[in-house]
C-alpha cells in the first residue's frame, strides 16, 4: 500500500521532470532505517518499519520505472549531501542528525561508510541500560533515541505508548495488524 502510494508520488515527479528536461536519469528513496544498499532493501531485525524488513523495494518500483533507483538510510544522504556541499576535501567525518530520530553517518577516506548491514554509526540504537530503560520504536530498551528523541514521549508519559504506534509512512494491514511495505 505505502510503496504503491510512493509510486504514484514518484510517477507524478516523472512525469513532471519529463516534461521539462525531456528525460530522467533514476530515482533516489530515503527511508529513516537501515538499509542494505546493494539490495535495495530494509535490513533484517528492529526496525522503525516493521514488517520492511528484507522487501524488495527496488524490484517493486523496477515494475514501474525504468531508470536506476537507489534506496538509502535517510542519514546517510544527508551526510553525503553535508560532504560534497559544505566540507568537500574533508577525508573523514562524523555527522550527526537529531530530530524526530538520532542518527549519524559517516565519511572515512573520503567515502560513505556503511557497515556490515548498513547501520554504521546509528547512534540512536546505542543502548544504556538501567532498571527503568525506556522501550524505543525499534523495539530495544534503554536506547539512546528512547531517552532522547523527538518523538520520545514526556517524561510524565509511558514510553511503550509511542512504541506501539506504527510508522507514519507505513499503512496498517487489516489482516494482521502489522505494517506493510
């Protein structure tokens, strides 16, 4: 349902950008979750998008367009974009996003570094441990995000209520309750 709707969107700009410049060279998708950027999809285990986890994003909208497109972890575009823009002869960096979310990204060598399973340097899943550590969206107790993030409850509220809440960019399935791509 969701990626259907982003489709649309994306069909739209296509055709938008067709029409002025004639052509259009790919499609770029941020999500805000790790991701395996090979394979163009959410990596395996907690996530902020349940039920994601190992979708076939590209081939889904492979059916739709025939350009390249990419999937990447939404930090990692920005720390690319915060590289080429603003510190472009930095060879290594550290960029930190807070908001909604923790999340960080990093340039080594002078190239983005994702990790083993694309989640090199996501600060926010570090986790503190304590007797009253807080559930976090990605379902792991005590981690920074939990303690810090924008969509972290006050302090007077249960920390599980904003857990349980599914991802505003994923529809709820009415067969199993559970987000879908």
């Amino acid at each position: 349902m969701t990626l259907k709707q982003i489709g649309e969107a994306l069909a739209a700009l296509a055709a938008g950008v067709e029409k002025t410049h004639g052509f259009l060279l790919g499609i770029g998708l941020s999500l805000t979750t790790p991701v395996d950027f090979k394979r163009g999809c959410v990596v395996g285990g907690p996530s902020v998008l349940p039920g994601w986890d190992e979708f076939d994003i590209i081939g889904r909208l492979n059916a739709r367009f025939s350009v390249p497109i990419y999937v990447e972890k939404d930090v990692n575009l920005m720390t690319i974009c915060e590289h080429k823009r603003r510190v472009p002869t930095v060879e290594d960096m550290l960029f930190v996003k807070v908001g909604t979310g923790i999340g960080s990204g990093m340039i080594a060598g002078g190239r983005l570094f994702r990790g083993a399973q694309g989640a090199a340097g996501d600060l926010g899943d570090i986790q503190f441990l304590s007797n009253d550590a807080p559930l976090c969206r990605c379902g792991k107790f005590g981690c920074v995000e939990a303690r810090a993030a924008g969509w972290r409850s006050p302090a007077t509220s249960p920390p599980v209520a904003l857990a349980l809440e599914p991802p505003a960019m994923c529809s709820t399935s009415s067969n199993s309750g559970n987000p879908r791509p």
